[in-house]
C-alpha cells in the first residue's frame, strides 16, 4: 500500500472577516431605509451594478443566496415550505424560490425581525423561474414595481451585436424606468464604479479558483462556497473587490508555501450543481478517505469569469479596464458590462449540456482531478439541465462519476444515509479505504 | 479459513460462513426492530447449520444498510461491492449484475476481473423494489408468492406507468375496475418494475453476462419481465438468489478486507 | 368528418414518409410552437411537430434526469427509438427548459443533416424584442439557405407567411363555430383537427379543413357536444383518451388554451409595409405567451378569461403536467383568476399515460358540482 501523503493546514486568516462581510450585507439590506436609503431584491446575476447608479445609499438582497441561507436553517426552511405549499405552489418548484417566499409569507428575515420589503424588484432572466419568482413576489406583497432583463441571448461563442444591443437597450429602458419608480436621477459615475468593481471581482474570484490547480490544493469546496457568496451577494461593491483580492493574495500564499486544505489530500474530486446546503457534512467525510472536492464548475464560473489564456489554459479573465477597453458613456459601459456577463461560464449549458461537458473535462484535466460527484438537484431545474448528459461525457472520458440524488433547499429531499451508502461505494470503485 | 459474512438488508438478515471459498452453513431471520439481536440471531444460526464455533471464524465482514449496525465484525463493505463479489464467484465471468431487494434495485456493471466499474440505484420517483411488488400483491389479492406463476399466464402487453409507483397504483385501481383479467395485471406490474431496472441498466450500460440476485430473483413473473425487457437470451440466477450479498461479504473477509467502520 | 384528421395524428410518420416520397422534399422536426414555421414552408421545407407517444420507456433516464417533465423524456425516447429517421432537420425555438434537453440529448445521438436552437427571446414584452428577433430569424434564414441550397427570397417569405396565415384563419373559424350551443363538433374531434395541423403540409390540411368547416353548417351537433361547456388550459395536451372521458360522462371541450392548441394558431403575421422577417418577428413576440415568456405580467390571465367568456365555458380544467414549472407557477393565479370571474376550476396532474379511472371520477363529481350550481 502506498504511504499517505500528509500536509500542513490552517485555518484561514481571513475566515472571520469573511463572516462579517455576510452578516453586514445582509443587516444594512433591512437597516439601510432607516437613513433614508432605498432597497431593492433580485436574482445574483441581475446585472446589479446597473442599479448602482442611483446612489451609494442602495442596497439588495440577492434571492437565491437568501434562500440558501434559509435552507441552513433546517427548521424555518420547512416552516417556508409549508407555508408556501399552503399558498397553492408545487412542492417541485425551485427549493430557493420556496424558502424566499415562504420567508416572504411568514414575514420573518432570515437575519433578525420582520421581512424588510423592497422598494423594487430587479431581476435577470435565463432560467424559467427567474422571472415568474418575482412575479409571485410582487403578487405577495401588494404590488412591488418590476424590471426584468432578459439575458438569454445564446452562447458565448455566438456573441453578436444584436444580441449585446438586445440586452443593453433593457439595461437603458431599466435605467428610465428606475428613475421614474425611485424619483432619483441616475449618476453614471456610479455605473462605471460599480461595473469596475464587479470586473474585478469576478476576475479574482477566478484567479483564487485557479490557485487551486496547486497540489495540495490551498482550498476545499466546502470552504469555498463561505467565500464565493461574496461574489453572489454584491459583487459590485468595492468591498467585494477588495475582499477578493485580499483573499486571493492569502491563498497565493498557501501555495507558495505547500498548505493544503486537507491533511491528507490523495483524491481530487470535483461536484456539480450547488451542494445539499442542509447537508454539508457529506463533504467532511470525503476528507476521512483522502479526498476532497477542489471545486466545481458551479463554484468557479457561478460568479468568475474566465478565458482561453495564451499557454491554452483556462484562467480568469482579463477585465477591461486591463484590455483598455472604452468606458467613457453610459452606452460603453454598459456594452462591456453586458458582455462581460454573457461569457459567464454558468450561462453555457442553458443553451446546451455538451457545452458544459467541455468545461467540465477541462477542469479535470487542468486540475487534476480523480473523480466527479454530481448532485442531481431536484431543487433547480437550471443548474441540473443536462447532468445526465455531463454525466455520459465524463464516463466515457474515463472519470469515475458519483451521481448522487438531493435537493439543494428542501431537506425532505435528501437520504442522508443512502447517500453516504453511495459514497462509500464510490470511495470502494476508488479504491480509498478510510485514514486511520 | 472460516469467514462470515452478514447481510444487513432492510427486510431480512441473511449471514453465511465460508470455508475455503465453498459455502458451509447459511441462514435467514426477519429484521426485528432490535436490528443488533436479530443480526446476532442471524450469525448464530448460521454458524450452528455449518457445525462451527463462533471462535473458528477468523473474520466477519458486515454489508446491507444496516452494515453499521451489525455488532461483531471486523470491517463493512456496500452492497455495491459484495453483491458483485458473490455474483463473480457463482457466475465467473458476470459483466452485469442487477440486484434488487426489498427497499432498492442496483445495476453494476463490471469489467472481465469482476471489479465494480460503474453503478446506479434506484432514484426518487422509482417503482423498482420488492415493496413495490407486495404493495401490488395486496391490491390484486394475491399472495405475494404466488404472484410471478400467475403472471407468466397471460400474454398481453399492458402499458402501465413505470415512472410513479403512487400513480402504477392508481393506474392498478383502474384495472380492477376495468374488469383487466388478473394474470395480465399481474404481469403489467412485473414490466412495469422490469421496465425501472432496464432504465437503470441502460443508464450504467449493460451487456451479459448478466446475473441476477436479490429475493425477488424468486419471482418468476419478474425475471421473465426483465429478461424480455433487457433483451437478453437468459440471465444468470443464482439458487438462492438473497444470499448473493452475504457471500460476497463472507468472501471479502476471506481476502482481508479492512473498509468501513469501526 | 374527422376521419382523415385522426388519421394524420394516429399515423404521423407514415404520413410523413408519404410526404417525403411524393415530392421529394425535406422534414424537419421541431419542438415548440415558437418555431417560425413561415420560414420553412418557404424554403419548401415541411414542419413537423414532435410530440411523445405516451407509452412509458425505458431509455431516457441515462439521457435527462427524472426530476424533469414526462413530456421532453417522452419526446426523446421518439427520437432514441428512431421513430422519426425519416427527419432531414430538428430545431427548437428558445421557450422552457426541459424541452431544451429532448432536442440537445437527441440532436447528439441522433444527429441529424440540419440542427438549429433558434434563440427566441423571452422577454417578447419588451421593445427591444422584435429588433432582436428579426435579427436572429435573419441569421435563421442564412442557415436554412445554406442547408437547402435554395435561396429565401422576400417573395418566398410572403408565400410561406400565406400559407401559415391562411391555417390560422381557418383554425379560429373553426374554433368559433364552437361558440354555438351546442357546438357542432366535439372537443375530441377539435383535438384531432388541431394536433393534426401540427404535424401535416399545412396547405393539404387547409384544403381539408375549409371543406369540412363547409360541412359543419349543416351538421346535426353530436350527442357529445350537449354536455357542460368546458374550457382546458394547460401546456401541451394531446391526451385524446382523457379527452374522449370527458365527453363520454357529460362534459364538452368547447375550447382550449394550451400550446398543442389555441396557443399554437392565435394570431396571424401582419404585413405592414415593414420586411417579412420584421411582420413574423412580431407575430411571435404578440402571440398569446408560453407561461415562460409571460412577464413581467401575466397576459395569460387576461386572454383565458376571455376566452371562457366568449365561449361560455361553464367551468375549467387546468391540465398541469407533472413537474413543468412554468405552468405550476402560473396555475394558482389562473385558478384564482377564473373563480373569481365565477368558472369554477378542476386541477389536474397529468404524466405521459394517465389513470383515466381516476380521473373520472374526479371530472364526474366536478360536472356534478357545476350542473348543481346551475339549479340555484
């Protein structure tokens, strides 16, 4: 048998402050109307910097982190669901949605008191819940003002002028529209500030997925979903942007000096769709036999943004303040803003699965990666359109795949113990017996 | 060398002891709601039907869902595992086994060494289990052993949906009222849970060899079901199809496996 | 009278490789109603729609995952099972999710000579739509073109939008003759007229479709067609067994809002002295919407009322296919809609085969609950 590599770890340093930035999101989203701030709500990838421009006392509340955060708290997340499901919705419906709503219904926030109304509602659209999500919420709370913006648009690889004019001229209609529901004149200093930082960000934020090609690798996917809902909650604030790239100078760090994210790293594995956020244990016990999830297409493209770099690599994209892009009038920043999005990695498969599949093995490949777990996640219809075909792509790439049933906000949808049966017969197909 | 190995399913406790590699003793006792008795019930019987001690037993390794639970033994493997290990050894040479017990069904696939190389089980929204049989037993009023015999008489193809087992049921009721001869419902309810497991068969990628094992390897009308459904001449099946698992287990003990739990 | 139409939907593939044979031209398969089928008709193309077979399968569960819509699993087992080899092209109009993985899973094992994912915006509400559309259906054309080999003149586009325009007309004439009491023609025999439009050379069907609605004025309506007026709504149903219960135990479907029905044909391409392309852009940004393209509100609402207004439907059954979640995000405020407006509403949960006994006895108590508000 061969001998077990072992590696030095610790605790990152900045893992508090990490919390912290969380908590003061979520606490000035319902304390910001108290000084005389307004307050919107939408999707993570609602093209926010664009409400940024009416002022800096704005703030929002990203639904699907919000409903992640609800599904942590197992207890209120089946009180949401309840409530919801009383209301007449399907149980099949998005489990995030769900828990938002249920939140909504039950008029309780997640982070203390009642649920803080927002002012409007801004929200993109690419999966078909997207928009109807806050259909139903305006409904549910008496008529919020709505703007969404469709971004489906089609592939990365297809990006023409039509389609860039298509979502650009909503951006503009949405701006008028902004100015009329809040009554604030929009400033484009402020759209250009918020759309550099998010370039930032999210480029960063692909430069620390990219540290984890290192072996050991200095991160584990466990860790990383502490860190990437940054990028998920307002990844147009400067806070963000410095937080990244704080974060990334420690991890570049780690690596210089070997520290990995587990003792024992002697199993590369990757996942798919977000985890089964009530049951997050089942990546701790990875680490009892060696292994550890490096991340995943979902925690490196949710948010980063990436490109073909000139060695062939796949690396984080180059912002376009660095590619000297133009971004002098509203029209140009928005331009590069909207381009910047559509090559979101995790915009790909909505178009096709095979798409996704290319990614997927090249993570494997640059990364190093023994084995693939995927999620099949009852609880989003988006992220779970055509697993079953990433599935076929890796099997016949040679990667051993552990596809494994949950959802990712409705706990009544998860068999604890028959998935950790499953991943016991995984780590047996591995030939990884347990440590110690 | 004596080995043992306990299978800890969900219905029943099956436990075998190996000599050498040839199958001495065996037993079978239902899964009480004190699973630890009934495993130590289980081990005991099966030592006193192979004539042995429990101090001759150089191992035991423990398998089912329960494996956890079993309380004497030196290591635990999956169900995944030890079923393909017992089919290997009863059927040299297997490159498919399904397995299907009371609360799943597996499909494996293995290479020509008989190592596991891909596997899937049964997923939400799955009629594909013995309970799912007796469930269908109790509507028709057929005792549950009798049910494959009545199904291999009919010869007509129902369409029965094999996708919910709470709308097979419902679609089941309907039957009934509709006057549907018994052995024809007999036989939809075993093609549509065939019709389940070559879904999950098609999704790991099968060929034959195929061996089929678990106790519902018992019943006629299913395996005439699968058979058809896999299109495949014949499938493999052992005598005593439920102590698959078992032997598997009593098998890797006997090659000194160490996985598991404490 | 309804024969030849039953026919068409009963043996769509012979009546496609009848087609094929007898003029030698191409089929294309298409999923969704949002395909620009004016654009194929001029390239002498013929569309057909791929619906399920409504058998259960084995062969989709390594190809999309369960928790998605019977109907896209039964739609690719069509195509995996090599139903429809006869096809030269497969293309699918950006609309939901789960459809997306029939023509992404099929148009991969299946390949096929021509293979196109149209990217039909969602927000049709928005100015900005049409533009974007016209835009992509001229890069549509450019493909078609290279695939045909023919070129797709404005003068061919007119041609094409004639005859798409022409079927609708007749279709909504057709549908307005149910409007009487009783209506002339069941729901059963409309199901068949409609399914059959989708799946046949639209030209044949017209001619068909004009001589019997010619025949109707002087039909003796069925016995079927005296029941209680109801309206279906749903996503696509073309469960003619379900339909033929109905009409059995006392009810008559006098109209519909699905997409394998009023969805389908609604409203026609207007040429306004803008270019084809710009007239068909804007015909499928107005249609009544796909419940994923109805937003930021809910048009749908509106035209169901209408429509059970008009067609004095007595109460309606929503068909709501298992897991489709567009529809189960619309269905409470349709269902709360239509009871506030006094038509009582049956929700029904529907897969790919469905358990007629059960159902009846669900539709016979709610026939039961809408005959008895009647003596009050």
């Amino acid at each position: 048998m061969s001998a077990i590599p072992t590696y030095a770890t610790e605790r990152l340093a900045c893992w508090d402050k990490a919390k912290e930035l969380r908590q003061r999101y979520y606490q000035r989203y319902r304390d910001i109307k108290d000084k005389g701030g307004i307050r919107w709500a939408g999707g993570a990838w609602s093209l926010g910097a664009v409400p940024a421009g009416l002022g800096r006392d704005v703030a929002c509340l990203t639904s699907e982190p919000y409903g992640a955060s609800i599904a942590f708290d197992r207890a209120f997340s089946m009180k949401c669901m309840e409530a919801v499901e009383r209301h007449g919705f399907a149980r099949d419906l998005c489990s995030y949605m769900r828990n938002y709503w249920g939140s909504v219904l039950l008029d309780r926030y997640a982070f203390g008191g009642k649920f803080p109304k927002p002012d409007f509602l801004w929200q993109d659209h690419i999966c078909c819940s997207h928009s109807k999500w806050y259909q139903v919420v305006s409904d549910l709370e008496g008529g919020i003002p709505y703007y969404c913006t469709d971004v489906a648009v089609g592939p990365a690889h297809e990006i023409d002028d039509n389609k860039i004019e298509y979502v650009v001229g909503q951006l503009l209609d949405g701006i008028e529209w902004m100015e009329k529901v809040t009554g604030r004149t929009y400033d484009d200093g402020l759209l250009a500030e918020a759309c550099i930082n998010e370039f930032q960000s999210t480029s960063t934020w692909a430069e620390i997925c990219n540290l984890n090609k290192a072996r050991p690798a200095p991160l584990d996917e466990k860790s990383m979903y502490s860190l990437y809902v940054h990028g998920t909650l307002e990844k147009h604030s400067r806070e963000v942007a410095d937080f990244y790239a704080e974060l990334r100078d420690e991890v570049a760090d780690r690596v210089a000096r070997g520290v990995g994210a587990i003792e024992h790293e002697r199993c590369r594995l990757i996942s798919d769709t977000q985890p089964p956020w009530g049951f997050l244990k089942v990546f701790r016990y990875l680490e009892d036999f060696g292994a550890l999830s490096i991340g995943s297409l979902y925690t490196f493209g949710l948010i980063g943004l990436w490109e073909d770099k000139p060695d062939g690599s796949w690396g984080p994209r180059t912002t376009p303040m660095a590619a000297g892009v133009d971004l002098g009038s509203r029209e140009k920043v928005l331009r590069a803003y909207v381009e910047w999005n559509l090559h979101k990695p995790e915009w790909q498969h909505f178009y096709s699965p095979h798409l996704k599949s290319e990614m997927m093995l090249r993570i494997c490949k640059e990364w190093n990666v023994d084995g693939v777990m995927l999620h099949y996640n009852r609880g989003c219809e988006g992220l779970s359109l055509g697993i079953a075909e990433n599935r076929l792509a890796l099997i016949e790439a040679g990667y051993p795949v552990l596809p494994f049933e949950g959802n990712m906000g409705d706990e009544r949808e998860f068999d604890e113990a028959r998935t950790m049966a499953r991943m016991d017969s995984f780590m047996e197909t591995l030939n990884l017996q347990r440590i110690g | 060398m004596i080995t043992a190995g306990i299978d800890m399913g969900a219905r029943t406790i099956k436990a075998l002891v190996l000599r050498d590699g040839e199958p001495l003793g065996k037993s079978l006792v239902l899964a009480g709601f004190d699973t630890e008795a009934s495993a130590k019930e289980a081990l005991q019987a099966a030592l006193a039907d192979a004539c042995v001690e429990r101090s001759d037993v150089s191992r035991i390794v423990a398998t089912g869902a329960g494996r956890d639970d079993a309380p004497d033994k030196d290591a635990t493997l999956t169900d995944v595992g030890c079923a393909v290990r017992g089919a290997a050894r009863l059927f040299p040479g297997v490159r498919t086994v399904i397995d299907v017990g009371a609360e799943e069904g597996r499909a494996i696939r293995c290479d020509e060494a008989g190592k596991v190389v891909d596997f899937a089980i049964n997923e939400k929204c799955a009629a594909g289990s013995g309970a799912f049989t007796e469930a269908m037993a109790r509507a028709l009023e057929v005792p549950i052993e009798d049910l494959g015999a009545l199904s291999l008489q009919s010869t007509k193809t129902i369409p029965m949906n094999a996708q919910c087992a709470v709308f097979a049921e419902s679609e089941v009721v309907s039957m009934i009222h509709g006057n549907v001869a018994k052995p024809d419902m007999a036989r939809a309810v075993h093609d549509a849970i065939a019709s389940r497991i070559v879904s999950m068969a098609r999704k790991v990628g099968y060929s034959a060899p195929v061996v089929l094992v678990g106790g519902v390897a018992r019943n006629v009308g299913f395996v005439d079901s699968l058979r058809r459904g896999l299109e495949v001449e014949a499938l493999s099946i052992p005598e005593e199809p439920e102590f698959c698992s078992a032997l598997g287990a009593a098998l890797a003990a006997a090659e000194g496996a160490t996985g598991g739990a404490r | 009278m309804f024969e030849r139409f039953k026919e068409v939907y009963a043996q769509r593939h012979d009546y496609a490789r009848a087609w094929k044979e007898r003029t030698g031209g191409k089929l294309l398969g298409f999923f969704c109603t949002y395909v620009p089928e004016e654009i194929l008709y001029a390239a002498d193309v013929l569309p057909v729609r791929i619906l399920g077979s409504h058998e259960p399968q084995d062969v989709t569960e390594a190809h999309i995952f369960g928790m998605f819509c019977p109907f896209c699993r039964d739609c690719l087992a069509q195509g995996l099972k090599g139903r429809f080899d006869y096809l030269d092209g497969l293309m699918i109009a950006q609309s939901c999710l789960h459809i997306r993985q029939a023509y992404t899973s099929w148009e991969k094992h299946r390949p096929v000579e021509f293979s196109y994912y149209l990217n039909m915006p969602h927000k049709v509400k928005s100015p900005r739509a049409k533009k974007f559309l016209a835009g992509e259906l001229a890069g549509f054309v450019r493909a078609v073109e290279e695939w045909t080999g023919k070129t797709i003149t404005d003068e061919k586009l007119r041609e094409g939008i004639e005859v798409m325009n022409r079927s609708r007309g007749l279709m909504r004439c057709f549908y307005d003759l149910r409007r009487a009491d009783p209506p002339p023609v069941t729901g059963a025999e409309a199901l068949a007229v409609v399914l059959s439009n989708q799946m046949s050379d639209k030209r044949e069907h017209s001619d068909q479709l004009e001589q019997t609605i010619g025949k109707l004025e002087g039909r003796t309506p069925p016995e079927q067609a005296a029941g209680t007026r109801l309206l279906i709504v749903g996503s696509e149903d073309d469960d003619m067994q379900f339909f033929e219960m109905v009409e059995r135990v006392g009810g008559t479907i006098v109209t519909d809002e699905h997409c394998t029905g009023t969805r389908y044909f609604w409203n026609q391409v207007e040429l306004n002295g803008g270019s084809p392309l710009e007239a068909i852009a804007a015909r499928y940004c107005d249609r009544p919407p796909c419940p994923t393209k109805d937003w930021e509100i809910r048009d749908r609402v509106e035209h169901i009322l209408k429509l059970a207004r008009e067609w004095e439907c007595k109460g309606a059954i929503v068909i709501q296919q298992k897991f489709c979640d567009p529809h189960e995000l619309d269905t409470p405020a349709i269902k709360k809609a239509l009871e506030a407006a006094g038509v009582p509403v049956l929700l029904l949960e529907f897969d790919v085969t469905v358990p007629v006994g059960q159902f009846q006895i669900r539709v016979e108590a709610f026939l039961e609950m809408l005959e008895a508000e009647d003596l009050f």
